[in-house]
C-alpha cells in the first residue's frame, strides 16, 4: 500500500553544461532524504521533463531509484500526448522501480480533449498500468482543466489512486474531495495555497518550493496535522512570498537557483528557460527565514 | 467605528409583476435581523442593481434603512462607470443612511482600466465620500481582476476601509490580507471557499446563498472564531452543492427561487435574467440538509 | 427604407468642464455632414454612453437630431441591462426621432447570457420596438460573443436588420454572412479589419476613427465597391495605425485627442478615462498622411 | 531560393493498426502531385507529430523526400520545447532533404515565454540551421501568441524566412505584413479566413483542407492572383463549412475521414483523438460541391 500523503518535492533535474547531471541529482535527493518527505516525483513540470530526450528520461528514472529510500513513495511523471505513448512510458517507470506514475492531461489537441476523449486515454492507461496512476491538472500549463465531475469518474477505476492539482482554485479543490472516496488522494500542487487546501481535507502537496525550504513545507503539514491552526497559517504567511518567486514570478530558473543558495544543486535550467539575472539580492532576502534550513 | 467582520447577505430585490416591491423587502430584512447577520447590503450584483432606475434605487436605500438596526452594518452598492456618477451615488447613499459604501470596479472600457486609472478612479471617490468605501472585486461579472498590488496601495487611503473579493481565488485573498494592513477589512465574496477564506484570515463573508441559509452561514463563521475547524468544515461541505445552485449554476433566478422554499419572498428576477423551470425537485433535495432554518 | 451601408461614426460626446456640451456635437455633426458619411450612431461605446445619465442622454438624441440630414441615418445606441429598460430607451430613442437603435448584449450577469436569454431579449424587444433594431456585439467590452448561429436566429426577425460586430475577428463576420439574408445588414467596427471585412461582404463600417478621418474611410468604401482592390488595400494599410491608436491603444482619450489635431472638438473623456498625456507627437506622426483632409 | 507561395497540405498522417504506414503517406503524396500546390508540410500539427516517436519522425521524413517533386517546397515541422532539442531536429530535417523548417513556439512553460525569451530561443535556432526557418504561431494549441513587434524583429533575421499564423486573427495578420519586409512569407494557417488573408497580402495557406480538396485551394488562390475577387469570395464561402468540420469541429479524426471520401488514405488517428462516428452523412455532405474532385 503507498502511503499517498505528505509532502512530495517534484524534483528539478540539474545540469551541467546542458549536460544531465545524474550524480547531482542523487546527492540532491540524499540531502532530501533527511528532511521528513514522504516522497518525490521525478521528471514533472520542475524537472523540465519536456526537455529530456528518451535516453536522459531513463537515466534520470534509475538515477532516482538507486537513492529513494524504500519508505517512500517514488512517483514518475510520464504523461505524454497520446495514449500510446503514455502507457509505454508508465511501464518503462515501474520497469525503472517507480511506486506509481503521474499523468498529465494530453494537450496539444486542445478543442478534441473533451470529457470523454480524457476519461478515455485515463481509463486506458490505468487499465494497462503495473503501477498505480495518479491524474495531473495543471491548466496554467496544459490549458485544459479537468471538471470535478471528470474526475470523479476517473476515481471510480480502481488504478486511479490520486490527484495532483495545480488550478491554485481551492473552490474546486474542495469540490474534488467532495466528490471522491476518501481514500482518493488529492494533493494540492500550489504552495501558496497549501494551508486552506490543508484545511479542506487534501492530503498534502507536490510543492516546487519544496526542493528550496522541504522542512518548512513539511512542518505546516505536520502543524495542520496536529490541529495548530495558527501556527500553519503562519507558516503559510511567511512561504508565500518565495513560493511566488520560484514558480510564477521567475520559475524554473529562480527555483535553481534557490536551491543552490540553499546548498542544493540547481545550477541553470534549459533554454528558452533561463536563470535569473542580477535579482541575487532579492532571492536572499526571501530566503532569510529560513536561513536555518540550509544544508551542506 | 464599523464593525465590520461575520456574515452579510448581498440582498435580493424582489418584484412584483416586474414592480419593484419595498414592502417585501422590508419583511425579508425584519425575518432576516434574528439570524445573527453582521449586516446587509443592499444594491449589490445579487440585489439585481443594474436593473433597477434610479428612482428605484432610492427607494431601496431608504426602505432598507427603516428596517436595519443600528447596530447592524447597512452597506450600500452604488459603483457606478463614470467617476463622478460614482460620487454622486455616494452620496445619495449616505444621505439615505447607509453607513458604507461598496464600490465595483468600472470595467466596460476594459483596456484602459489600468492600475493607475483604477487608483485614481477609487482615491477620487474615496476623497469625496461622506461615509467610508469598500472595493469590490467580481471578475466574473466585470472582465477585471483587481492585483494584490492595487488594491494594497488603495488600503492606504483612511477612507478605503475593506475589500469583497469574489474572485474565489484563496491565493490571491491570502495575498492581500499579507499585504494589506490588519484593520482592513478583508471580506470573501464566495461561499464554496468561506471556510478556507476565514482559515487564512477573511473577517468575514458577503455571500448570496446567506439570503437562503442565514443561519448556517453565521454559524460556519462562528465555528472558525471558536476553533472548530472540524465542525466548520462539514458545514462548509453541506452548503457547497446549495451554494453553487444559487450562483454560477442557476444565478440569481435560483437564489430567488430558494428564498421562497425557505419563507423569505424571493420571487422572479427581472428579464433577461429569469427563474429555472422545473428545477424544484433538485433545489429541494439541496435544501433538505438546512430545513429547520426555514421561516414563517 | 433604411440605407445601411457604408461609413458611420460612433459619434465622441463632448463635454466641456465634464459638462455635456452639445452644442459641440451639434458642430461636429455639421461637418461630418460634408465627408460623404451614410449615417452616424450615438450614444454607442466611443460615446461613451454608459458615462451619461438619463437627462444628458435624452439631450444628446434630442441635439443629433437636430443636425443629422434627413438623407442619412440616424442610429441610436440604447441597449441596457435589463430587457425592461432598452424597451423603455428604444421608444425614447424613436420618439426623438432616430432611425434605427443599436442594442449592445447585456452582459453584466455574463454566466447567465446563455443564447435562450439572449435570444428572448432581443426578440422582445423587436417586438415591441417601433423602430428596427440592430444587434451589437462587441466582445472587448462585455465579455460575451453573440455566436453565428444565435445570430442567424435572430436575423429572422423582421424588425431585427442588422449587426456591429467589433469583435475584430473576420472568419466569424464571413459565418454571419452566410448564414443571414441578403438583406441582413453586416457592419464591421473595427476599422483595423474594414478592407478585409468588406472583401468577405460586409455592408459598412461603423468605426471609431471614422470620427477622425471620416473621408479616408469613405473612400476606402468606394474603392471595394467600384472594385479597386489594390487602392483599397493601400487604404487600409495607410489607416491601421491610426485605427490602432485612437481605439485599443489609447483608448476614447485618444480618440478625442485626434479629433481636436483634425478641426473636430474632442476634449477630455470623463474619469476613469483619460487624455493621453505627452503624446502629441506619436499622434502627429499617425495624422501626416491625413492632414488634407483637416477640418477648419 | 525557395518559392515560398501559394498552398501546401500539412500533410496528415497515415497509420494502419495505430502503426505508422508510410507507404499510404506516400500515396497520398503522389495524388496530391498533381493538383497544383505548392509543397508540403510534414510533421505539422495536423500529422499528429506530437504523437510520433522519434523513430518515426525520421520515417516520416524519409518517406516524403522520395515522393515530394525537387521543384515543390518540402517544409518540415520539427519544432521543440527545448532550443537545444529544435535545433538538432531542424539538423535531422536538413539532413533528411527538407527545404525549410516549420518551428512551433514552445509553449509549456507559458509563463516564461516572454518575447525575450522567444527571440532568443529562435534567433539560436536560426542561427545554427542548415536550412531557412519558417515560425508558426498558433495559439489556439500553445496557448501563446506571438505579438507582431517580435515577428517583426524575427523577421530582421536572414536565415529566418517566413510565418505561418493559424491564429485566424486577419488584423494581427495584416499587422505582421505591414512590419515585416515584402520578401518575408507570411502564410494564413486557417482556411476559412483564407481568401481575406490573401486580399490582405498573404503570400498562401498552409490548410488543414488542402489535405482533402487540394484543387479548390489552389483555385481560390489563383483567383486572386488574377484579380477575380467575386470568383475567389465564392469559393471561399463554398468552403467554409469543409474547412470548419474538419478543423475546429472534427478536428484530424474528422479531416481523415473526409480524406478516405475524396480517395486519399486517412484511416484513424492516434488516441486520445479518435474518429467522428455516426457523422458519414453529415460529411458527405459537406463534400458535395467538391466531388469532381476526388480521386481514384
């Protein structure tokens, strides 16, 4: 059974000279590994996984394999365009040692991507999944946005084991809970929205800036837990700001490189991503209170 | 000094054969002031205010004013897409008696609403307000989604009091009470998310479906001051389908529709809006969970 | 019988000391009444209509009147928001004396102008107009598209004659044509798309820089209907940067802006809008290629 | 030099048993051979290059350079999210006999997709191909739309040659004629806007229906070449209902199955897109006036 609960960094994928850098990687996810996660997702939307090829796609699967403690649950997102290609990429992940596989919703074809054609390709990817399948809504990206009431039936399959939603929309959020089993797993993908997700009964987040600050992440989680309310909120207060500037303000880029400030490896994503430049000072003084989280 | 924090119902106008009808008004508002509610506003996007001329609308600013206790916050929604009609209508407000006034962004020249005009368009009218102002963000209805940024620099003003954000979105609420000063006032103009906007600190709710269930509304609110998340929670479950019902689903047709179920005067909306046809049996099955509140 | 073809001005109000100063439209009417126009809108969008109150707008009607030719058409641009109201301003309108009225969709209660709304309100007011009505649909502003097929609904209605269509976009303005009657009047309003809208069948333009360079725009007419192709299209592209800037640049502010530079009274729009400031230079340069065509 | 004008097909993709069948693709070339046009996309978005593997991308490519004549233009879609993936398959393109190269803008990172951002990633491009660049703007699938001012400056690039825009947005595509230099192609993506962006001065369309009735396309192009504008507005209405079932309606399912009807071999698309069912006769239809067109 995965304990599908907690908080998940969706790992970034270093490079050196626009080289994969594998050996960072694990010594990222080593360091990770002290800081109370539940678990990690390799190759989602942080580690730029539309910029791997097929073979960087595999080495970064073993990679993680080797270095992921078995307590923990190890998520892989394949999700490709179409159905074909998708179920060969799930079982190239479980091949690879993955818990179980996170699948974005297909795109591309925007105006052909109705309620049925998704409930569709889903339905045939955990039918023919080795591995447990969660669904991933992350309309700022996809520009599709996955109906609670499709989501709902997706549950019904007893391969669908959990969401990862990114909408921010904590309105629909609520009305996913509302409308699946208990034991569906709805994380929250928006850190700045991470306590009143908490609050409406998600059972924890895929959070960006937890590849920058996991303790604190993992510590509102707990406090929420715990029924500290205000301590959460308070947590939630002081993240928002640096939450902010690694995804929406500066992205990829800006969370490297705050991961490098916080003793990671991040160096410099992929073009057209790019590294922020001159904006040092401004990540600093994001970064001050949680100075204390900084590894070696 | 206002107080302004809890429960406000945006009340319905009812008609009469199209005609606008005080009287029933009167007798919502008196059934209405042993719930608990905080105050009313009146003139508000669900008080159908752009429907009504203006002889009709001085006349719902005086009646409600008769039947509002003093105690009670009488807030008036008088925004209008000119500047000086704005003012104008603020005064009328403050005349009639209201203690307050909220103002919604001007939005039919969309493209040159820009933060600057916007600043300009609410410092002016707050200037010359005889009563304080509240800002009123609904996107939904206007096309123009008021920045944290904005509306942090209209927190300034002495006279710019509080904000209803009906944009349902938690992230951008909990940024500007980050941002904003803690005496200004921070309300949510959503009921699917009251509960997780009271988590992250709203003083409180101006919420449509609080014309048909008062009651649970206040006592929700009531829950979170205690620290009863739990219990807050399921009523913020409970009221989730009713509260869609009456607003993006069936709009203000349905919300009349559901006062009358439930003892107030709703009665039928003016055209082109109009009240849903044989949808009695679902709104009835929505309202069971609340039939005690019911009055006579 | 109603002419409706060719170049209309969506007549700018002026105000003087935002004041209604009709006397200035009056004079402005009296020299666009030498440009070869076929009729003039007021009250529409550039004028900004939703800016005036009940009395300035019984004036502005009354005023047109006055100095509108006989021979040309005088349209009247009196949608509101509720169904009640346009019937009220169409027969203020008619009994002013105007031609035809211009009805914007209602759009304030977006989630609920579905196309059975929208087709009762137009409907009923055709009925009950004694004057023929012209549908407006103008997406940049009220967040709502009249589709084709709504559109081909109501042109069966025989006092419904004709459509604005501003929404800019000339695959949906050649789908009304083609689904309407010949004699269905298919107007264009923007005047960046005029040349290609009259290629695919458009009747006119209803254009705000027609305000500006009201003789340029009539001759590009001219020019598609003795099918001189290529001068039209150098027409076309000689006014697009004017066009641009006198409407989704800046706005009505610089509308009036250009028509003080070309012997026309612009003045100040009313806040929240506003005149560009330090810009007279820009516009200068966007008026060379018109200067012959200056007023005194 | 490159004879950049008039129509191509983006060229559809044929699978047999969801395996990729180049010999059909072949077929389908040699028909098209001799119905006047231009040259040919591969890889385009209508065939379905997101769906292929890298493998049969250069299968693809192959198999098209062996059929397409060397006095056609043989244009390759095989643009990338990451510059340093585009730029190695505008290498295999090159390498594989293609003429030019057809780049999409990434677009998953939308949020990062600045105009810096997009110069950089095609001015590298540009800068390293073997082969001139052509970009494609098609926000209706990337979600992002590429301003004029940045085609613009693109366009100062000599190694980068052209544009197609699908936006179907006849100003914006005016706008990009009039900043860009008269040798740089600017082709319309959307067939139902094709004739007014040819009187516009677009130099051809690179039509999704070219796939289907290949003939009528050039016809409406050459009509205008030759100044018959009644003649070309008449084809371009005729159609309008193909060109919309096919694409915006149907999409590929939809444009395969119209293809089987005319002689060419569509067959099924890859999952999630699937083929229309039970819509033969609404199809045939629609093809009625072409059907002197088909092919054996």
């Amino acid at each position: 059974m995965l304990r599908l609960e907690g908080v998940f960094p969706p790992l970034a994928t270093p490079f050196k000279h626009d080289e994969l850098d594998v050996d960072a990687l694990k010594r990222n996810i080593r360091k990770y590994n002290a800081a109370g996660l539940s678990g990690y997702l390799v190759l989602g939307s942080n580690g730029e996984g539309v910029y791997l090829n097929e073979k960087e796609k595999r080495l970064v699967l073993e990679a993680a394999r080797e270095v992921i403690p078995e307590h923990k649950v190890y998520m892989a997102g394949v999700g490709q365009e179409s159905t074909r290609e998708t179920k060969r990429w799930v079982r190239i992940a479980a091949d690879a040692g993955a818990d179980c596989a996170l699948i974005v919703t297909p795109h591309f074809y925007k105006g052909m991507m109705t309620s049925e054609a998704l409930k569709k390709h889903y339905g045939a990817i955990a039918e023919s999944a080795p591995i447990p399948i969660l669904v991933y809504n992350v309309p700022q990206f996809t520009g599709i946005n996955l109906s609670p009431s499709v989501i709902e039936d997706l549950a019904g399959h007893e391969n669908i084991v959990g969401i990862k939603d990114s909408s921010g929309n904590i309105g629909q959020l609520a009305e996913i809970i509302r409308r699946t089993p208990s034991d569906f797993a709805v994380f929250v993908g928006s850190a700045p929205v991470f306590f009143p997700a908490l609050c409406v009964g998600a059972v924890g987040g895929i959070l960006a800036v937890a590849n920058v600050i996991p303790e604190t992440c993992v510590s509102l989680h707990n406090k929420v837990k715990e029924g500290k309310f205000e301590e959460a909120k308070r947590l939630q207060y002081d993240l928002i700001p640096l939450a902010r500037w690694v995804t929406t303000k500066r992205g990829i880029g800006g969370l490297k490189m705050a991961m490098d400030e916080m003793g990671y490896e991040g160096g410099a994503p992929r073009q057209p991503l790019r590294r922020p430049v001159e904006e040092r000072e401004d990540l600093e003084k994001l970064l001050v209170p949680f100075l204390d989280e900084r590894v070696m």
